[in-house]
C-alpha cells in the first residue's frame, strides 16, 4: 500500500523537491480565481507577482470567492506550476485538476503548455452550493440608469437597503434568477510515455 505524504507550503517549492518523474499520479484543486477577471471584467498580465498576477481595475483587486485574496493568486494558471507538476510526474502519469467553469479554459492552456496530453473533462457533480441569484428588479433600474431610493439598512450590516424606481422594476421586484451551481469542472489528463 502506497503512503499518503502531505505537505504544506508553496506548492511550486515543494515539488521542486522532488525527483524528477517521482509522482504516479495527481489530484489537486487550485483556486479558482473567481476574479474580476473570470467576471468579464478588465485586467492585463502582471509581473508584479512569482505566478502572474492580475493587476485588476476594480475597487478589491486581488479578491476571488467571496472577496478572499488566496483565490486570485492566479496559481491555476501558472506555468511554473504545471512545469513543475509535469517534471515530477511519471511519463504515463494521470493528473485530475479541479476547477472554476468560468476559468478552467486557462488551467487547461497552461496544462497543455506544459506538455501534458490528451486533456479531457469529467463533471464533478453536486446538489449543495448556494444560488447565484440576481434581483431582476435591481438589474432593470440598473440598464434604465435609475438611482434606487435608500429605505434603510441591513440588520447588524452597513448595507443599504433600496426600493425600485421605474414602473418594470417595481413589477420584477424580488423575482431572481437563482442560479445555482451544480457541477465543477475536473481536468484530466497524462504525461506522455
């Protein structure tokens, strides 16, 4: 029976190492880098950062998943890490990467930049996650350039509360889209014998 060998730190330094084609196999979850970026937002590549950060034009520029830093790293991304995933992998070796499925596509290109092949995609799929919803009311008197009135604020928050201001808003108050996610993506993949 194999030892399941656990370590912390970066993972880029860590595998370093390692010996070269020391690994069988590969399962891993990166971040997913759920930025402005990956929200159709504006950014240009950075050198600012050791895996090529985003510089991003928005008010947390560095926030990912609920805002949180670690997520916009761009680690999933990084050459550095696929080469050094690749070199220590066995030739024949099978990698499974979990991912975003509004950011997998670049996972996927440095992967294969890397040298891995035959990269394909299974669904990792679940009932919980919470919805993506989108008041349609808010949205309307957004696209008609309406400013919502403040009524209040958020219990124990600082958020203000608001009323809608044109006619359809008022008839699409508290309707939402409720997306909800149900599946993530996972990169599989070998290195070449």
């Amino acid at each position: 029976m194999q030892k399941l060998i656990l370590r912390h730190g970066d993972c880029v330094e860590v595998l370093k190492g390692y010996d070269e084609g020391s690994v069988g196999a590969f399962c891993c979850d990166p971040p997913y880098d759920l930025t402005a970026v990956s929200r159709g937002g504006s950014a240009r590549q950075a050198g600012s950062g050791p895996y090529g950060r985003h510089e991003l034009d928005t008010k947390n520029p560095r926030g990912g998943f609920m805002g949180k830093t670690w997520d916009g790293t761009g680690i999933a991304f990084s050459p550095l890490l696929w080469d050094e995933v690749y070199r220590v992998l066995r030739p024949g070796g099978a990698i499974k990467a979990f991912s975003g499925t509004r950011t997998f596509h670049r996972m996927v290109a440095a992967m294969q930049d890397a040298g891995f092949r035959d990269l394909r995609l299974e669904a990792w799929n679940y009932g919980s996650g919470f919805p993506k919803s989108m008041n349609i009311g808010k949205a309307l008197d957004k696209a008609a350039g309406a400013t919502r009135g403040v009524v209040g604020t958020a219990p124990a928050q600082d958020i203000p509360l608001t009323a809608p201001t044109t006619a359809e808003a008022r008839l699409w108050e508290g309707w939402g889209t409720a997306l909800k996610p149900a599946w993530e993506p996972v990169v599989v993949g070998r290195r070449p014998q």
